[in-house]
C-alpha cells in the first residue's frame, strides 16, 4: 500500500477523497506529512474523509506516530497518521 503523502498546498478536499477511496479498498490508509501546514491539511482531510466514510457506514480513527524519512540524503522527522475503521 502506498502512503499519501500531504504538503502545505494540498487541497485538503482532495487528500480526503484519496483517504476515503484508499480505506474503502484495502481497510487503512497512511498519510504522510512534513511541517505544520502540510499536518494542518492533514488533520482537515482526514476530518473530511471521516465524513464521507460515515456515510457508507465506515467509522474510522486516525493514529498519529513520528516516522524518520530520508529526503535529499538527510533524515526529516515526520508524522504519519494511520486511519483505519474502529
């Protein structure tokens, strides 16, 4: 499964429709951000997809965990959230 990865430009309506149609088809996604804006639209998308899920009947919840991820041969700390039905 690939991980969806958000930045601060990600319109957060589309990262949710990606979350919801990834939890729909194999039961978890993995959203992956970097800094405060791109976990801001993060936090929105996965809202928003909550929404969307619940109207098929999927209730999810999201887990946040610090990942390190290499970019340009330096190590960056970031967040990943795991959404999956409860």
């Amino acid at each position: 499964m690939d991980i969806i990865k958000v930045s601060a430009t990600s319109r957060s309506s589309a990262v949710a429709g990606a979350i919801a149609g990834v939890v729909r088809d194999n039961k978890r996604a993995e959203v992956q951000a970097i800094g405060a804006g791109a976990v801001n639209q993060t936090v929105k998308a996965i809202i928003l997809a909550t929404g969307y899920l619940k109207i098929d009947g999927i209730f999810v919840v999201a887990m946040p965990e610090f990942v390190d991820v290499e970019i340009e041969d330096k190590v960056r700390t970031a967040i990943k959230f795991v959404v999956e039905p409860r």
